[in-house]
C-alpha cells in the first residue's frame, strides 16, 4: 500500500521580514534618501561631520586602520589642490570650464580636509569616538559649527534671488517683445539661472544681433533694472538673429581676481588670461602669433587700471624670457617698479624718442640677418631667409612699452619714426604697446600717418578701459556696440572699477571684462633674471643704449642726466618753433645714408624715363622715406621733376610717357 507522508509547517523565522511590512521598510528608506538629498546643501556641515565619525569608528576597528585614513587624508588634500588650483589645461586642451574658486573658498576647502583628515586618523588610531570622557566628541562639533557657518554665510551670499524661468519668459514677452517694447516679436529661449542672476538667448524677429545690443539701455527700462546690470553680447557660433542676455542681480565681476603670475602666458600660443569676462571665463592677450608679435595699444582715463594692467603684463615678459624697455614719461612715476627691472627704462618723453631710433636700429639689423637665415622647415627643408619671426630661435622677443605716449609721438620726427616700426617691426620680433588716455587723433601726433599708426596698433590688441568721452567710443573699438564711457567709476559699494573694460584680442568678445589685480608688482620685478637683448643687436645700437645704466645710476644718485649728443639724429639742428611736419621731415633727413641724393639722381638718369617712389627705393635699396626726402630735395634744386603722383624723372626725361606699371604702383 503507499504510504502517506505527513509535512509539517514550520514557522517562518522572525528575522525574515514578508508582505506588507518588507514594502513599507523599503518605502521609508527611499524617503530617508530623497530626504537627504534634497537637503544636502544645507546640512552639508552635519552630513560631512557625521561621515567623519563614521570613518573614524570604522577604521578603528582595524589593526593598521590609522593608515587608511593618512593615505585618504593626503588624497583628499591632492584632490583639493588640484580643484583650487589646477586650471585643467593638458597641453592645449581645456577640460575646466568654470573658473578657479575664490581664495578664500580654497583655503577653507584646504583647511577641512586636512583638519578632518587629522580627526579620522586620531580616532582610527585610538579607539573611535569613545563618547564620555573622550575629546572626539567635542573636536567633531567644533569641527562642525566652525566649517558650517562659513558654509551657511557663503550660501546666503552668494544665493541669486531671481525669478523663476517661466516668469522671466513671461516677463520678455510681456514688456520687451510686445508691440511697444524694445524688440518687438523677439523671443528669449535657454534660459538658465546663474550665481549672478540668469542669462539667455535672444532670438530676434528681423534683423542681427546689433539691434538687441544697441536696444540694451531700452531693455533695461524694461525689465525694471539698472543700465549697469545688464550685457548683451553677440552669440558666437549662432544665427546672426541671436544674441546672449546677461542680467546681474550683483556684478560678477565686482570682485575681480587676483594676478595669479606670470605663468597666465601660453609659451605655446603666445596668449595669455590677462582677465575674466563676467560669465568667468578668461579674457586673453596676445604677446605674439605664429607671423610675429601683435602691436598693442591701451586706453583708459585717470584711475582706469593702467598702470596695474601694464604692471601684469611686464611681470609676464620678465620671467618669461621676453625684452621689455619702457618709457614712463612722467618721470617714472606711473611704471616706478620697473625702472631697475627692465632691460633699458626711461623716464622722459625725449629719452622715448632716443629708444624709438635704437628700435629702428635693431630692426633693419635683425632683418639685414633674417633674410640670409638657414632653417630647417616643418618638412625638414634646409631654407635660406625666414620672413617670420619665432620667439627665442635665434633671438628674444622684444617688447616696447611707452606709456603717455602722446608726449613722445609730439616730438619732432616721432611720427614718422613710429609709423616705420610698426609697419616693419612685427617680422624683425619687435612688438610696440602705446598707452593713451584716450583714442583722439591728437594723441598720435600731426600729419597723416597718424592715423595709420593707430589703425596699425588697433589691429592687434586693444584694451579699452573706462574712457572720458562718448564721441571717441567708435574710435577706439570701430565697429563695436560698447561703451567704454558709460562704465562706472564706482561700484555701488563705492570701491573702484579700476581694471574693468573691453578688450580686443583672440576672443573677439564684445563683453565686459575686467583684468587681473597684481596686488605686489614690486615682488615680480624684483625676482628672476632681466632678459636683455642679442649681441648682434646691442653690437648696433648706440651711446643711447650702451650707456643706458650709468645714466641710471647717475639719475638715482641725484645727479643730472643728459642722453647723449647722437641719441636723436639732428636735434639741436630743428628748432621747436618750426612747423611740426617740417620738422619730422628735417630729421628723417639727418638720419639719411650719405649720398642719397647723388644714388637716387644718378638712377633717374640712368633709366630714361619716369619711375615711381616704391621702385627707386627696391632698386637702390633705400628705404621709402629717404628716397621721398631726397627726391623732394632734389625738387627744390631743379634736379628732379614730379610728372604724376609719385612719378619722378630727370629733368631730360620729364616729357616721355611713364610705363602704365609705374602709374598703377603709385595709384
């Protein structure tokens, strides 16, 4: 017969949780975790201080547990350095985006990893918290309270009380898109709320983003905010009917960085982060570009931030292996930490004008060597003559620094001296830094090539600070919508703006920014070497230049100091009275090799019929303005006649006609 097996149940154990109260376990701990979450800014200080504890009773349970902790200790401060101070930067590949924190940010950081990273190990160490008569419990409080209320103060400062997305929206098409408002029909689109307030993108109904940036005051008015907390900016890479909108509820650049040092500049690129712009990414000047140095030229009025930009700038090329001679012609006294710190300084407008004519020495040096040059190419081709210049192969990059340049470009002869290095000097390694109070045409001398010297510095690097006057905001930046003379000189705590601005360089961004503090100029200028330049070139140069450190010896002694006789070719010959462009002809005339005016009139003969300026100066190699002095003085002796504009022939050969390549050179 089968047998019949009888199975008893058994009782389910009572660790085993089933059914409804498994559930309500799980649901519990999901709300613990959404809890925690949503709260993890404010109770940061209370979760850091109670995963403190954990760790150190955790570890202390362990026989070498204390070495945990020192080696998690000493991650945790790499970690925080490489936060606070790396720039993440690998070669030429940025992976940061967002910018450095702040200094004090960063020493709080430092100080609570190490500070709790000591806690973790002393509690790993001896045992864990041990609550009684144990200090553990007090030091983790202390901790706590102290990390905390930093925490706390930061986060209630640096909290944006803006609106909500939605309302902002509602709000554009409300007051600005409607059919009264500044941008009828526009559109604002990827809205995002930032430390400073919000920005977006305007999308326009016709037209380009000038419209928004010129509209921006209007749009001010009618957001119901100050002109100053608003910046509207060309959406790069975009729809020309796009712009960027910023609006500040504080100005993100009221506090401004410090100079972090010289090692803002790229020596791979030539650029370097001079700045911030307001939404934190970094403003850059360019020292030089594979062509050559970049020419520079800064504006900006009383207590704009000059002198400090140009502070940071020197600091830079000093230990960075570039030449810097300065002219500060207001006896030293804007750029007074440099006058022992640079290769040659001068501290007036005549001593300026003297290193203008060395420049030009080292110049046509440098040149008369770099067009016989052997390189070797990026193909490994053995070549003969370089026309470009590459920083430090074979020579340093010299950088010429004048500031209240206006008085040296007054002198006589200055104009024309300036215009021939800086339409020449860039192949020689040779870059010019004007600084003016402004960009008024008077400010670059008489006659015509001052112009083209501003228009020659402008296409380079153009720092643009607070200016004085609203009709010379074109001039300085042309073609942008920004107004240099509308910035404020106060912020509204009442500390200055010094430093804020606009800035031409490799962004090409039409936005404020401000350039770094360099809070101790005088400790860059008094460390590292004085980078002087090649022998070639000082074995060229003159008494100006060779007795440049006596004369500065002599000037800190008290004694008074004379440039020398030859330092500024005919300048007891031209007296101050005569007319300025006379002048400027006069001694251009006295720098003229000697018998210019037998070459150039030897060669009219010679070639039997009218020729122009540009060829009489490639064939007889002289340079363009000497040949015009000396056709002008051959005029005056009847030895030369001008048949068309800038066409000359001998006086036997005026009647025949001029080769049509002749007239279309000097057309």
């Amino acid at each position: 017969m089968p047998q019949t097996i009888t199975v008893e149940k058994t009782a389910t154990p009572d660790a085993v949780v089933t059914g409804p109260k498994k559930k309500r376990s799980t649901k519990r701990a999901r709300s613990t975790m959404r809890l925690v979450y949503r709260t993890r800014r404010g109770m940061a200080p209370v979760y850091a201080t109670s995963a403190l504890a954990l760790s150190g009773s955790v570890l202390s349970a362990a026989p070498d547990g204390w070495k945990t902790a020192v080696a998690a200790t000493l991650t945790s401060a790499a970690v925080t350095v490489a936060w606070g101070r790396w720039e993440g930067r690998v070669g030429k590949k940025r992976l940061r985006k967002k910018r450095l924190p702040a200094r004090n940010d960063f020493i709080t950081a430092a100080t609570a990893v190490t500070s709790g990273g000591g806690l973790v190990t002393a509690m790993a160490a001896t045992g864990g918290v041990q609550i009684g008569s144990s200090p553990y419990p007090a030091l983790l409080v202390a901790w706590g309270l102290g990390h905390g209320i930093y925490w706390w103060r930061r986060g209630r400062r640096t909290a944006a009380p803006v609106l909500d997305l939605t309302e902002q929206m509602k709000a554009w098409q409300d007051k600005v898109a409607c059919s009264d408002g500044s941008l009828p029909g526009s559109t604002l689109v990827n809205v995002v709320t930032t430390d400073y307030g919000w920005t977006g993108v305007i999308v326009l109904k016709k037209g380009n983003w000038r419209r928004a940036v010129s509209a921006m005051n209007d749009i001010a008015g009618d957001l119901d905010i100050p002109d100053e907390m608003i910046q509207i900016e060309k959406a790069v890479g975009m729809s020309a009917r796009r712009a960027i909108i910023a609006v500040f509820n504080r100005n993100p650049l009221q506090k401004g960085t410090d100079h972090p040092g010289p090692q803002i500049l790229d020596m791979a690129t030539g650029q370097a982060q001079v700045g911030i712009f307001y939404d934190g990414e970094p403003a850059h000047y360019a020292f030089w570009k594979p062509s050559g140095p970049v020419h520079s030229v800064v504006y900006g009025a009383t207590d704009g931030g000059k002198s400090r930009f140009l502070d940071m700038l020197l600091g830079t090329e000093r230990h960075n292996g570039i030449v810097s001679w300065v002219c500060d012609p207001q006896g030293g006294q804007s750029l007074p930490r440099w006058r022992e710190s640079v290769d040659w300084y001068e501290d007036t407008a005549q001593g300026g004008l003297a290193m203008l004519y060395e420049v030009r020495k080292i110049m046509y040096e440098r040149s008369a060597r770099y067009s016989l040059l052997e390189f070797i190419d990026h193909k490994g081709r053995r070549l003969r003559g370089r026309d470009h210049f590459v920083v430090g192969d074979p020579d340093p990059l010299i950088s010429v620094t004048i500031d209240e340049a206006h008085r040296v470009l007054k002198l006589q002869g200055a104009v024309d001296l300036v215009f021939e290095i800086v339409l020449m000097a860039r192949k020689c390694g040779i870059k010019l830094r004007l600084v003016f109070q402004g960009p008024k045409s008077n400010y670059y001398g008489s006659g015509p090539e001052s112009t083209d010297i501003r228009e020659q510095l402008q296409s380079g690097n153009t720092v643009m600070f607070r200016t004085a006057s609203t009709l010379t905001d074109s001039i300085g930046l042309p073609g942008w919508d920004v107004n240099p003379s509308a910035l404020p000189m106060y912020w509204p705590d009442k500390t200055s703006t010094a430093g804020l601005g606009y800035i031409k360089g490799p962004d090409n961004r039409q936005a404020m920014f401000r350039a770094h503090f360099d809070r101790d100029p005088a400790h860059w200028a008094t460390t590292g070497d004085t980078p002087t330049i090649e022998g070639s070139a000082a074995a060229c140069t003159g008494k100006a230049y060779t007795e440049r450190l006596a004369r500065l010896a002599a000037r800190l002694r008290g004694d008074t100091v004379t440039l020398p006789d030859d330092a500024i070719p005919a300048q007891a010959a031209v007296t101050s009275g005569r007319d300025p462009i006379a002048a400027a002809t006069a001694a251009i005339e006295a720098e003229a090799p000697a018998g210019t005016d037998d070459t150039v009139y030897t060669f009219l003969l010679q070639r039997g019929r009218p020729v122009g300026r540009n060829t009489i100066a490639q064939e007889t190699r002289l340079t363009v303005g000497a040949v015009k002095n000396a056709l002008t003085r051959l005029k005056r002796e009847g030895r030369a006649i001008a048949t068309d504009r800038g066409i000359w022939a001998h006086p036997n050969h005026a009647d025949i006609p001029a080769d049509t390549t002749e007239l279309a050179e000097a057309a």
